[in-house]
C-alpha cells in the first residue's frame, strides 16, 4: 500500500514539475519588456550589455523585428557595418513591410559608404512600402548626397520638407545642400537709412556674382557703393566658402575701399561645424583697417528645431581701454523651403560681418531690431526685403535713431 502510495505521488510531482515549471517560465520571460530593457542600454551606451539581452529575445523569438533592427543600429553605431548588415537582411526578410528595417540598414551602408548596396536596398524599399513614405525619400535624398548629385539631393528634400516639415535634421541638412549645389546667380541688394537730426538719408548699392569651384567652394565676388556723410565710396570684396568635409566648411572674405566709412582692407575667416542634433557651431576672426586696426573674435551657435533655426553670435573686440562685446540673436521660421522664411533679429552692439552699419564711427552702444521675409519665387528668381530700427549712442548720452529698409533679389542659371 505505502509503495503504491509513493508510485502515485512521485507521479504526480512528476506531472507537476513538467506543466508547472515551463508555465511559471514563459510567465517570466516578456519579450516586449525585455525589448524595452535592451533597447535603453543600449542607448546609454552599454551596448554589449544591452545586446546580450536582445540576443536572450532572439533565441526564442528569432524573428522579431524590433530587436533584429536594434542589433543592427547598435553594431552600425560602434562601426562594425558587416555585423549590422546580417541583422538588418534578417529584419527584412522577416517583416518586408516594416519601414524601419530599410532605414536601418540604408544608414549602416552610407556611413560604410557601400552606395552600390545603397541603392539596391533603397530600390526594394520603394517596391514593398512606395515613394510616399517619407523617411524613405529622405534616405533617397542622401543617396544622392553621397554621390555629389546635390541639384537632386536637395529637389528630393525639398519634397519631404513640403509634407514632413518637423523630421528631425531635415532643415539642417537642407541648409548644407543649399551650400552645395548653389553655382552661378547674380543679384542686387538696396539699403536706405534714415536718420532723426541733421544726418542726410544713406544710400547703398551692391551687385555680386555667385559661382562653385572644387577648390573654393561657394565664390562671390561683390560691388558695394555708397553715399553717406556727404561723400561716396566703393567696396570691393571677394568670399569663399570651402568645403572641409561632409560636414565642416570654412568661410573667407577679403576686401578693400578708398572711402573713409568703409574699412581700406578687411579681412574675416571663421570654420562651420555641423554638429549632431542639428546644431551648427562657428568660430572666426574679423581684421578691419580704418585709421587705427580693429580685431574682432566672432563665433555662434546654431540650432535647427522643426521649422525654426534660432542663433546667437558673440564679437569680442580687445582694446586697451577694455574689450568690447556686441551680441546679435537671430531666428527664422521657414515655410514651404528652406529659402521661404520670415526672419526676427535683435542685436546690441556692432557687427562686423553688416556692411551697412556704421562701424567706422566705433558707437559706444548700439540696440537693433530688424523684421524680414525671403522667398524663392521660381527655381531662378529669388526676392528678399527687411526693415529695421536701431537706436546708437554716438558719444555719451547722444543718441541717433536709425530706420534701415533693405531689398534685393538674386537670378540664378
């Protein structure tokens, strides 16, 4: 009896050991939660750790989707691209329809700058999701990007900016295919100031010509006459702005004049960073040569945020009684591109890099406001006009008020 006894519960303990335990088990492993665990590690940069869980996820659930593209995105983010390449195919194959393992896997091969791939991948993403997606186009745009086609490149993005204006980096990227597909223009700019007292109306005329080179980039050569103080003088000058790489340029300017309220030689370099997040940092040097030499630090920062860019620049000018320090904010909200925008500025101080002001005058404090608005009228013709108010302290406690109307326009072939 007692043997029966023990035969019976050993099998039942041998029962519940076999439907208990797996229960208990399957109750404990969530693949979503662990998912989710992975994923923030690997974000905070413990990517080895966070990859061991997911790869716990993909023994029991080898085609889940989610997890196949986080390996990849990690493996591509510590520049192992052959690694990220396997889990990408594998994340396709499982879920054709899934947008995000084509963006996955398109990125990994345009930083190994495998555009033949590229292409390949980009093709089959269009076949299973369509041309309408628009982080798909946008991968479509940096193709071209990669292969120096920015005419395209830029016609591409413009397209996705028209119907996914907040998509993140895309009015930064914008910014730099402009810069590089601009080749020839010419154009006209007009500034008229008015001034409370006994100072006669300013006029200033400007004409420049705008053409690439490989070697220097962006190149305009510029005209400026203008009659002020009861006298008129001319401005010649010629900027650059080279390319240092995918996302770095460099700008220089150089000039000369024979008119008393512009600078004989003048001379301005500054280096563009286009930094993660959409951010853009500068840093330069300015050399104006009036009677006595002025030398001035300059530098900004940059922010893209949906359709707005704001900036702030600082101007240090070293002197012996004391530096000098002029600040300028800036912020434009863009509407159907990135050359339709209406444009907010206020500044204190003088800066350097605005022809129209008068910095010959050295102004102990100077306040400005200035309202504008930019628009591409047609793929050639593009128009611009802004109007600003600025109150200068010419010597201590005097004062003059500044009314400033610009306009201008630029034809492009």
């Amino acid at each position: 009896m007692i043997k029966r006894y023990l035969k019976i519960k050993c099998s039942f303990l041998l029962l519940w050991g076999i439907f208990a335990f797996p229960a208990v088990g399957q109750e404990s492993f969530d693949p979503d939660k662990l998912f989710i665990e992975a994923r923030k590690l690997i974000l905070d940069g413990k990517r080895q750790e966070g990859r061991e869980i997911a790869f716990k996820v993909l023994e029991k659930y080898p085609t889940y989707p989610d997890v196949l593209i986080l390996v990849g995105r990690s493996y591509s983010w510590d520049g192992k691209y052959d690694s990220a390449s396997l889990y990408f195919e594998r994340a396709i194959v499982a879920s054709p329809e899934y947008e995000d393992g084509y963006l996955g896997y398109i990125d990994n091969l345009l930083w190994q700058e495998d555009l033949e791939k590229a292409d390949e991948i980009l093709k089959m993403a269009l076949e299973k999701i369509g041309p309408q997606a628009n982080a798909i186009q946008y991968r479509q745009s940096k193709i071209h990007y990669y292969k120096e086609d920015y005419a395209t490149a830029l016609k591409l993005a413009n397209s996705v900016f028209q119907k996914a204006p907040k998509l993140e980096g895309l009015l930064n990227y914008i910014q730099i295919l402009r810069r590089l597909s601009r080749v020839n223009a010419v154009g006209f700019t007009y500034d008229y100031d008015s001034f409370e007292g006994q100072i006669s109306p300013w006029n200033t005329y400007s004409i420049y010509g705008r053409t690439r080179t490989k070697l220097t980039g962006t190149l305009i050569a510029r005209v400026t006459n203008s009659s002020r103080f009861d006298g008129n003088g001319t401005q010649v000058e010629l900027d650059a702005y080279p390319s240092l790489g995918k996302n770095s340029y460099g700008y220089f300017n150089i000039g000369y004049s024979g008119a008393s309220f512009f600078p004989k030689f003048r001379f301005g370099s500054s280096i563009y960073w286009n930094l993660p997040k959409a951010f853009e940092l500068d840093a330069g040097y300015r050399y104006l040569q009036f009677s006595e030499t002025t030398h001035i630090i300059t530098g900004s920062l940059g922010k893209y945020v949906s359709n707005w860019w704001f900036n702030f620049r600082m101007n240090l000018i070293p002197g012996q009684e004391g530096n000098s320090v002029s600040g300028n904010f800036q912020t434009r909200y863009y509407f159907k591109g990135a050359e339709d925008f209406i444009s907010i500025q206020f500044s204190s101080g003088v800066s350097p890099d605005e022809e129209n002001r008068d910095f010959q005058s050295q102004l102990l404090n100077s306040y400005r406001a200035r309202l504008g608005y930019q628009h591409l009228w047609t793929e050639r013709w593009m128009g611009f006009g802004f109007v600003g108010y600025s109150k200068d302290e010419i010597n201590a406690g005097r004062f003059r008020n500044n009314l400033n109307v610009s306009i201008g326009t630029e034809f492009r072939f």
